[in-house]
C-alpha cells in the first residue's frame, strides 16, 4: 500500500518533468533499485520495455513533425513537407523517456508486489471497499483465463472453415469471435460472483483478515528514502540546468 | 427430523417462460446423506441455490410459490450471512468459485466473511486441511493446483466455516477421472464422518451410492419424480429412470442380471455378484481388418509458441475407414492437440500429417459456443455448407434435412446460445456432419452431459461407423470408450503409450495408472472377478453387458 503509494507520487512528479534527461536519471535510479533490492529478472523489464518504446518512437517522431512552431528556430531537417523542429524533437524524446520511466516504477511495483498482500491492505490500511478491493484480485485471476479461452475461440472458429478473404473479412471474424469471449466471460464472472455471495462475501458485517498489513517502520523508511531519492535527482538535474518543469503549454 | 425442507416451491428465472421448479417438495433430514439426480435443466442446480440463499438473495428469479425452509428459518426472510452458516455450497467449476491466489487465503475467504477472529482462524484452517487431505506438500498458489485440488481447497473452505448442511452440484464435472476420485474421496471421508448433512448432485452414481442413504430424483419439468432407498429406486425403477434420462449406476444391471436385490456398493461386492452365475464366453478382441487409411501421422511433434517441451512428441498413427478411434489420457498429455494436428487446424512442428485425397476432418469442440457462428440454428448449418462451397439451393435443402434428423427443426430460428446444454451440443455435431465429412473429430463429447445426451451421442457415433464412416473420440470417459470405441489409443506426455482394443487397454494396470485413468466400475468388478475364476469374460459396458445376457437367454 505504502509502495503504492509511493509510485503514485513518482508518477505525478515525472509527468510534471518535460526535459529528457530527468526522467532518464530516474529511469536508471529504479533499475539499479530493482536489481539491487528487488530480485527481479531484468529481462522482464526488456520485454516490457520493447512495447513502450514502440509507443514511444511514436511520441518522439509525432512531436517532432508536428510540435514545431513555423518560423521559430531553423529547421533540423526537412523532407518535403515534413519539417523536423530540435524543440519538437526534444519535447518528444522527453515524453518517450518519461513513459520509459514510470513504466518502470510501475513495473518494479508489479513484480516486487504480493498482489494479495497488495489487495487486503488496499481494504484496510486504505479503506477502499471490500467490494472493490476482491473482485480486483478475482479479475487478476481472469485474465489468463480470458487468454485461453480466445485462443480456443479462435481455433474453434477457425475450424469452421471461417476463411473470409474479403477487405473486412478479417476484422468481421475477429468481432465474431468476441461474442463467445464475450458470453463465457460474462457467466464466468456472474459464477465467481455467486460463489462470493455463497460464502457469506454479500452481508458480511464485521469482516476479519487472516493476513496482517501494518504500515510500519520499514514503510516509513522506504517512503522516505524513494522521495528523498527523487527529491535528490530533481536537485541534481535543476543545478546541472537540465530540468524543465511542464508550464502548462502542450509544445515547446 | 427435518434439516430443509422444500415446501410446493415453483420458481422461475429471470427472462424464463418456463418455471425452473414446478411445486417441488422436498425433505432433507437431519444428518442425511442425499443424492439428488435429474436429466439437465431439470432444476437441481437450481435447488441447491435455493437451498443456502443465493436465491432470493444474491440472484433474483421470480419466486412464484411455496417456501423454503432451513434449520427452521424460512429462506427468504432469513439473512443471506445467517443462511451460509448454515448451509455451503459447491459449484461445479473450481475455476468460477476460487478467489484469492494462495491456499490457506481460499480457505480464509469465508471465515474473514463471517468474521471469525484471527487467532481461531489458524485452527480452522488446519482442520479444514486436514478433512481434504490438503498436507504440506500442497503447493502455496492456487494457479500450480491440479483441478481436482482446487476442488477440495473449494470443499475445504466450505467446510472451515463449519456449515451444518453441505450442497455439492456436481463437483466432479468438470475434472478428469482422477481429479474425480480425488474429490469423491473427500466426499467419502464427510459421508463417513456423519457431521453434517449433505446433498449431493453426481452422475458418477457408482461411486457415490455407498455413501448415501437416499435418493430423490427430479423431472425435466422440475418436479420430484421418485425418491427412496437407493437399491429400491434403481432395481425398482429402471425403466422409469431410464425414459426420465437420468444416470443409474452400471452396477444395478449387473444386480439385476445377477437376481440380486441390492446394488453393490463396491467392487468387490460386484466382483461376488459376477463370480455367482456363468457368463458365455466373449470373443476376445481380435484386430479387426482395418479399412482405408485416412489419416496418417508421421513422426509428428508439436510445440506451442514460448512452451518448454512439445505438447506432442513424436507421434505414429494411422485412422482407417470405418473406425471409432477414442484418444484417452490425462489432462495435458497434448489430445486436443493430437486432435487439431489429426484435423489440419494446426501445422506439425515436425514430422507430417497425410490425408486422404478428397477427405475432410470436421472437427467438433469441447464448448460448443466456442464453435457457433452467431445469428440462427439455420443460419449455423448454412454456414459450414457455404464455407465448403456448397450451391445455396442444396445447402438449403441439407440443412433442413439435418434440422429434421437431430430433432432441431423446431428450434431452426433460435438463437443458438438460447440452447439448453444437450441442443447445443447436438448443434454442434449436427453442424459438423451437415457436410458429410469422412472423419468426424469429437473433443470432449459427454462432459457435462446427461445420460440421454450421451446416449444419443453414442447412438449416433455407432450408427457412422456401421456405415463405414469414420469418428476419432478424445475422452476422458471410460464407460463410453469401452461401450463405442472400436480402437484406443493413450496418450500420456504427448507420446502414444498403448494402442489396441478398449479391452486390452482395461486390462493393462500400468497404462491405467501412467495415463491417470480410472475403470468403468463394470470393467473393475469384472477384472476382480477374473482374478478369481480367469476364465471369465472381461465385460466392461452396459452394452456388453446386454449382449453377453442375450447370447446367455439362448439355449445352446
């Protein structure tokens, strides 16, 4: 929960840092955190990481296209229409490192995290409602589910001899597909539901936990040190006078 | 004394025009041990719902009459926190009632709902660990758990909060033939302990018999159609069970061949029945003259994409003309896909897979909803004619003709997820042979169907195989591979570990183990019996089991 916490607040603090190196001073901070601390597999990270920075080049190339005010500096380069601002080009780089970065907070959070553990103490050191906190762990019990059973559908469907070589012809199988999915998740969960209630989940007054969530020293100690430690890389960036703080324009 | 009692109860759901229920009265008495049978939408799933209030108070249904009454409070004016302490209930699927990821968490979830204190939540967990043989060795997550484990976390975590009466529907439905026995042997040492009442809702009826002391037995239309002691409903009653369509133990046409007033309740006892007359001598299986080969496999190996071994290693096999091949083994050991290579949906990592010229593989799933293309039951048959290019006109014509012959025409218009559970499936396979295909695959075909389903089934696999068509059965179910397989072949880590005749396969100990495999309880009381007097037949289907009394009834 504190962890939680925590990365919440690391996470608002990067969205609000627009220059690049920032948030690649944070970025090496948790994976040299991670390894240290976590016992986490690196290349869970890189697995991770091959989708965000997909997402990202995307950011860099759209802002540095687009995010060029006419006229303002020269140009870095220019095919055709296409113009290619420096300011564009930082502003995105910034973006592709920053959603790097709180990815791998987040990341960090996920591997490192018993999302039991997470879920109890989300209901009782956050009083987030029990209705909310359980289905969250049954839902991460979905979701492989929903994995196989698409592949399943998928095979099934097929079998059926479903080739459509038209233009929309894929995508009309892939919707069709869905409506199985669709039914066999919706029961799914109604069960799940059910067998809740059936258990005394529905009207339970006064609930007890079987597992103990005190916040205690060591919360406050690794609270402490991640924003003393995020706190000294945003000092450190400001006297190097890397950092730029978002000053509520959406382009350099 | 009464521990529920179901008062003229008539109950419809929601969206239904047909009650679920239909004046339905019903004791369960203290300490009693209950089976409760039914052909499928007969009403015994919801029954048990009703039983610990789920229904009114978590699903709504329109309650049209009578009452429920448990431990002596009316169901619907008691709390539904009060109702589950006195009654727990488990579902089928162990996969739609687990919540938490851990064990001992499960087991917790509904001592943490009633708000049993810490400190006494440790013991109770313990006992309840202990009463489902869930020791240390038991991994911690739910997700490295066997299905038949699940279950019994399932059972454990009903039985923690200490319920005086206990619901099963159908707990073993879902499970392989192992994960069955694991979970029938929990139930067995809780009929033996004779705490609680219990009620049970189990196809398996061989299995249970011995731990019941009564039967009742519901209608299609949800009312009580019989109940009593077991020996007299099912030597009593046969015919009434059998046009009702509901399970009877195999072991009841061996008392009633045998003259015996009671249904053994274990294999040894059947095994006596069996040693007490004479049987005539059946042909030991002989490798009948196989037709045409159809299907051939070749050093065939699969692999699924970021697996760490092939889910099949290295398999030769051929399927002939006019054969029933059933492919049995434990869940896991790459049937279905063995199947799927068999049917060209996938492509062999290595090795190939042949098939005959102008042969086709119409392949039918486990879920029949994975397979339907939305819209009608017409349109659904329509759909593969057209997808084999098929004129309109004549495709047309054949779907109305297979209409006819699966008795779907009166649903022709529905929507096929409208379907009870036995139309589906007959959907399924009417839309796979609309084509007339040579082989016809079935995954799965009997789970979770009632017995006149699966008679029907195995009807319609005899009668394509008679004439010369061509059915490859994947089956965890014994009784039907021993009454309609002409060939097994088993499976266990993606090898083939014996090939024969399904009587060869029952006799073979090592086979049966390996591949997690459990007898027929027919082919069980006959291998005891052969222990004793070797020169017995080894019968092991009802179907034999009738041929056997008629060529017996004729004088020699």
């Amino acid at each position: 929960m504190v962890k939680f916490a925590v990365v919440l607040v690391l996470s608002l603090l990067l969205v609000l840092v627009i220059d690049p190196i920032t948030p690649l001073l944070f970025l090496a901070l948790t994976l040299l955190a991670a390894a240290a601390l976590g016992n986490v597999s690196l290349a869970s990270y890189g697995r991770a990481f091959a989708v965000l920075a997909v997402v990202g080049l995307g950011f860099v190339w759209s802002n540095a296209i687009l995010a060029s005010a006419p006229g303002e500096t020269p140009p870095l380069a220019v095919w055709g229409p296409i113009r290619v601002s420096e300011a564009g080009l930082r502003f995105g780089i910034a973006i592709a490192l920053r959603g790097l970065a709180i990815g791998a907070i987040s990341l960090t959070f996920v591997l490192t995290t018993d999302p039991t553990r997470f879920a109890v103490s989300l209901a009782r050191n956050a009083r987030v409602p029990d209705r909310i906190a359980y289905p969250l762990l049954a839902a991460y019990r979905f979701l492989p589910f929903l994995t196989d059973e698409y592949a399943q559908i998928h095979l099934a469907q097929r079998v059926r001899g479903a080739a459509d070589a038209s233009t929309f012809g894929g995508l009309r199988r892939r919707l069709r597909e869905l409506v199985p999915l669709f039914a066999t998740a919706v029961r799914r969960a109604t069960r799940v539901a059910v067998a809740m209630d059936a258990r005394g989940f529905a009207g339970a007054s006064s609930r007890t936990y079987l597992r103990e969530t005190p916040i205690g020293g060591g919360d406050v100690v690794f609270a402490l040190v991640a924003i003393a430690g995020a706190l000294a890389l945003l000092w450190l960036s400001a006297s190097a006078g890397w950092l730029r703080l978002w000053d509520g324009r959406f382009s350099a | 004394m009464s521990f529920a009692s179901v008062e003229s109860l008539t109950l419809r759901h929601i969206g239904r025009r047909a009650p679920a229920l239909r004046g339905l009265d019903l004791e369960w008495h203290q300490g009693e041990r209950l089976l409760l049978l039914g052909p499928s939408g007969s009403g015994k799933s919801t029954l048990a719902l009703c039983l610990d209030g789920v229904i009114p108070h978590s699903l709504d249904a329109h309650w049209e009459a009578g009452r429920v009454v448990v431990n002596g409070r009316d169901t619907r004016e008691a709390r539904i926190s009060d109702l589950v302490r006195d009654v727990g209930i488990l579902f089928q699927d162990p996969e739609a009632q687990l919540v938490m990821l851990e064990v001992d968490d499960e087991i917790a979830f509904g001592l943490e709902n009633l708000g049993v204190p810490r400190d006494r939540m440790r013991e109770r967990i313990a006992a309840a660990r202990a009463a489902t043989a869930l020791d240390s060795s038991t991994p911690r997550l739910l997700a490295d758990l066997s299905g038949g484990t699940k279950q019994r976390v399932t059972l454990a975590s009903l039985l923690a909060m200490r319920p005086r009466g206990l619901v099963l529907d159908e707990p073993t439905a879902t499970l392989d033939p192992a994960g069955a026995r694991e979970v029938l042997a929990a139930f067995a040492s809780l009929a033996a302990d004779r705490e609680r009442s219990l009620l049970i809702v189990e196809h398996r009826v061989d299995e249970v018999l011995r731990h019941v002391d009564r039967v009742a037995v519901l209608d299609g239309e949800g009312h009580l159609a019989m109940e009593g002691d077991p020996d007299r409903v099912f030597l009593g009653e046969a015919q009434r069970l059998r046009s009702l369509g509901v399970w009877e133990p195999d072991l009841a046409a061996l008392a009633r061949a045998t003259g015996a007033q009671r249904v053994p309740r274990t294999a040894d006892e059947a095994a006596a029945l069996v040693t007490s007359r004479d049987w005539p001598a059946v042909d030991e299986p002989v490798a009948s003259a196989r037709g045409r080969p159809l299907i051939a496999a070749r050093a065939v190996r699969y692999r699924y994409e970021r697996a760490s071994r092939d889910a099949v290693a290295g398999v030769d096999i051929i399927v002939a003309e006019g054969e029933c091949v059933a492919i049995v083994g434990p869940n896991g050991a790459g049937k279905s896909t063995l199947g799927l290579l068999l049917a060209g949906v996938l492509r062999p990592s290595a090795g190939e897979v042949t098939l005959a010229a102008r042969s086709r593989v119409a392949y039918v799933f486990q879920y029949p909803e994975h397979q339907f293309v939305p819209s009608t039951v017409r349109a659904d048959l329509r759909f593969g004619l057209s997808a084999c290019g098929v004129a309109p006109a004549e495709a047309d014509r054949r779907a109305t003709a297979t209409l006819e012959q699966f008795g779907l025409a009166r649903l022709a218009e529905a929507n096929p997820y409208s379907l009870s559970h036995g139309e589906k499936r007959r959907l399924s396979v009417a839309s796979a042979l609309v084509t007339d295909p040579q082989v016809l695959l079935l995954d799965e075909p009997t789970f979770g169907q009632d017995r006149r389903n699966v008679d029907e089934l195995g009807a319609l696999v005899d009668e394509r195989v008679r004439a010369g068509g061509t059915v490859v059965v994947i089956t965890h179910d014994l009784p039907f591979v021993a009454a309609h397989a002409t060939r097994v072949i088993a499976l266990a880590d993606g090898r083939v570990v014996f090939e024969g005749a399904p009587q060869e396969l029952f006799a073979r100990a090592d086979v049966l183990t390996r591949c997690r495999l459990v007898l027929p309880p027919l082919a069980e009381a006959f291998r005891r019996a052969r222990a004793q007097r070797p020169g017995l037949p080894l019968i092991s289907s009802r179907a034999e089991l009738d041929r056997a009394l008629r060529r017996s009834a004729v004088p020699a």
